[in-house]
C-alpha cells in the first residue's frame, strides 16, 4: 500500500461508498475522532437505513470492504492497527477479533463527491500582474526660468500618483534623466539633479 496521507492531503469528513448488490448503498465516512457508517437504499426519504459511530481517530489509508459468508467486513487500518466493522442483518458493529477474510471477496469502495464536491479547497487565486514603476515626468525644455517650478509641480504631482496607484512601492526616479534613485538620495546619482524630499 503506497503511503497515503490522509491528514494533509484530505479534506474532513472524509467519504467512501459502496454500491451493494441488493441495491444498497454502504456509506463510511471519517471525521477527525469517528468512523460513521450507514447502510441504507440510496433514494431520498430511505426508510429502513442503520447506522452506527465508532471512535477510531482518522483512518490512514481509504477503508476496505469485503464480503465474506453473507456479511460485509469493513476494514479500517488506524494508528494503532487494523480495525474490524462487520455489517450483517441490519447490525453494525465493532468485531474485537480479526476476521478470516482469506476468501473473502473484495468490494471496491469509491470516495464519495457527496461531500468532497462541497469541500473542495479552493483554486489557488491568480498571481496579480506587476505593477510597472510610474514613469518620471520631464521638466519641460525651453522653460528654464520655470524650470525648477515646473519641476517640483510634476515631481509633486508625480509622487501623488505613484503613491496612490503602487501602494507601499517606494522607488523613486529622478526627474531629470529618469535613473530610478534612493528613498534617502537628495540627488540624482546619475546626473546630480536635486531630488524633491522622499515621500
Ligand atoms: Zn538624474
């Protein structure tokens, strides 16, 4: 048996069921303390259905059923071993003592979507898309006595937007010549332009 981690891999409750023969359906399902088994007709409104909690802790592997001198076995492999539940004429019960299922025949149990398909864990949420550095505005050419005021509106301007639109990004670029600078630079370190203060 390859090495199954219910623990980590399953959701809670787990479940598997059994489509019986005579048109019933055997139903075990595990939570973190108790092993619930049901035996009853499938429809909705099952009027002569049994059922019966064990507290076994969590099973280590899928449950196996078998079939074996007209009773089902349920077999459950637990921490502490191998534990027995035998469903015969309309009881559920605990066998202390391991049954002989060297002839017994092997009924395939399947997990249930019943609850999975509700459990299901979620799909992982989509990467968010970068967010591109806002690009430095230029002073504008050919306005040099306005130059250094122009500069700062933009640089104003600049920081607001960048601050509002890449929350918690805290690259600066130098308004001259666009090279990204230091939050602590006082000036560009590429051409030597003064930097506005860091916001
Ligand atoms: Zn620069």
């Amino acid at each position: 048996m390859m090495p199954y981690d219910l623990a980590t891999q399953r959701v809670y409750p787990m479940t598997y069921s059994s489509e019986l023969d005579n048109g019933q359906r055997l139903v075990a399902e595990n939570d973190d303390a108790n092993t619930s088994v049901m035996v009853g007709s499938g429809n909705e409104g099952q009027q002569q259905s049994q059922s019966s909690k064990f507290a076994t802790g969590k099973w280590k592997q899928p449950p196996e059923l078998f079939r074996t001198q007209g009773q089902l076995i349920l077999r459950l492999q637990l921490d502490n071993g191998p534990y027995f539940i035998r469903i015969s004429g309309g009881q559920i019960q605990h066998l202390d003592l391991e049954p002989n299922l060297t002839d017994a025949e092997k009924i395939p149990m399947k997990e249930s979507n019943l609850r999975t398909e509700k459990m299901a864990p979620m799909k992982p949420m989509a990467p968010m898309e970068p967010m591109k550095p806002m690009q430095p505005l230029k002073p504008l050419e050919g306005m040099r006595p306005m130059e250094m005021r122009m500069g700062n509106m933009h640089m104003v301007m600049g920081d607001m937007s960048l601050s509002s639109q890449a929350t918690g990004h805290s690259q600066r670029y130098c308004t001259q010549c666009g090279k990204p600078a230091g939050s602590a630079d006082r000036f560009c370190g590429s051409c030597g332009y003064k930097l506005a203060p860091g916001a």
